[in-house]
C-alpha cells in the first residue's frame, strides 16, 4: 500500500526513503534490508552428496531413484521394494545461519529413458523431524542447455526451444535453479534435499504459503542415478558459512 500510495498518489510517506531491498526473514520472523540482490555481503557456501548426508565434501558413490509418469498404475508393492524419491540430510546446525539469496543444484545424472524429470526440494526440519518448505526446482533433463545470455545471478536459465534428448545410460549435467528464500536455519535443525521425478510427491505446499504450479513429470518410466562425485547444492549465507 506504501508504494501504491506514493507511486500513484504522490503521498509523502517515506516510502522513498526505503533501503532498495527488503525481505522477510522466516525463522526470525523479521524484516532485514540489503543495498542489493542477490544480498552483497553474503558468501557462497557448497553442499556436497555423500551417502545420505548433505556435507562439506561430495562422496564417490551414487544413489538411484524410479520415475514413474503420473497417472500410470504400477504394483502397490512396488514401493516396498523400490523408491520413487531420494533425501540427504545435513548434520544439526551448532548455530542460527541466515540463509538468503538464489539456490543452486548441480546434478550430475543418468537415465535410462530418453528424457526424465527431476524435481528437488529443499526444507528446514527441525529437531522433533517437522519439515519446512524452504525453495523447490524442476527441469526436464531434454531441457538441460543453458541460456546463458538470459542467466542471471539469481536464476540459471534453459533453453528451452531447442530439447535434447538424452543417451540411455550417458551422463549428463544439470543445473537447476530452485526458488529463492530467505531462512534463518536455528540451531539444532537440518537442511534437507530431496530428489524425484513426481511432482506431485516434492510439491511446494500451499498450506506453507507457497504458490505453486504443478508440471507435467516425467514422461516415461526410468530409473536415474545421480553421480555424487561432481554433485553440488550452493546457497548463500549471511555471516560465516557453518563449514
């Protein structure tokens, strides 16, 4: 209403005066303000993938998960024996970490379908195992080059007039932007990512006040494996980095 009021009205309410960036930090329930976005004086801090864990370091391992179209029957057994999504935790924070700014993950991936889907999603669980939705991110693997005259600081765009379909078996690799947020991460809790190709199943929910519109998946059935090796999710914390 501030800036309605003063851009449209010419009301004198200081509404000029503002610092150039607000937001609102979740977790701490409070407003903070910055010259600029993505926030200056944050520094880049790299997660790797090992086993389960969200670390310092990338393990030499892989993990693989099932891609089944929305809408197709499969045995309910299936689920007893297989998994359609896969999840790494960080260790418990020791400290608060303010989190802000765009969100990296580079997924070095195979697939034994000519195209895939792969949706992320990263929470905030704290110590009792209750997840927050922090930021979610899709992209069809056919989709993977980027526009690099069109990236952004926040935001890695893809080409997506030109899809290439993928060689069963070969690895290629993805880079998806997942929303940006602002968190402040207390003490005590987790980071979590999650991978899968259901979108359904990694959705942002509205209930958490997101908006968010539902993709098409995977288009057929596939198993993918993720190379942890070359894997990576970067954030953007204000302060020092935990590790």
């Amino acid at each position: 209403l501030a800036f309605y009021d003063h851009t449209l009205r010419g009301a004198d309410n200081g509404y000029d005066e503002l610092p150039p960036v607000r937001y609102w930090l979740h977790g701490a329930e409070r407003w903070e303000t910055s010259s600029d976005w993505p926030v200056p004086d944050t520094r880049e801090w790299t997660l790797g993938l090992d086993g389960t864990r969200l670390g310092a370091a990338a393990g030499d391992d892989e993990r693989t998960w099932a891609a089944i179209p929305v809408g197709m029957e499969y045995p309910g057994a299936f689920d007893t024996f297989d998994t359609q999504v896969i999840g790494y935790d960080t260790d418990p924070m020791v400290e608060n970490v303010h989190l802000v700014g765009p969100v990296e993950l580079t997924l070095p991936l195979r697939s034994t379908a000519l195209d895939t889907h792969v949706q992320a999603r990263l929470s905030d669980v704290d110590e009792q195992g209750r997840a927050q939705v922090l930021s979610v991110g899709w992209l069809a693997a056919s989709h993977r080059a980027v526009d690099a005259e069109r990236s952004t600081a926040t935001e890695t765009v893809h080409d997506h007039g030109s899809p290439t379909a993928l060689t069963p078996g070969e690895q290629v690799r993805l880079r998806i932007s997942l929303t940006p947020f602002a968190q402040l991460l207390r003490r005590g809790h987790r980071l979590r990512l999650e991978l899968g190709s259901d979108p359904r199943t990694l959705a942002a929910p509205p209930e958490q006040g997101f908006v968010y519109f539902e993709v098409a998946g995977a288009p057929y059935p596939a198993r993918k494996t993720v190379s942890h090796p070359e894997a990576t999710l970067r954030l953007s914390v204000r302060g020092e980095p935990p590790w």
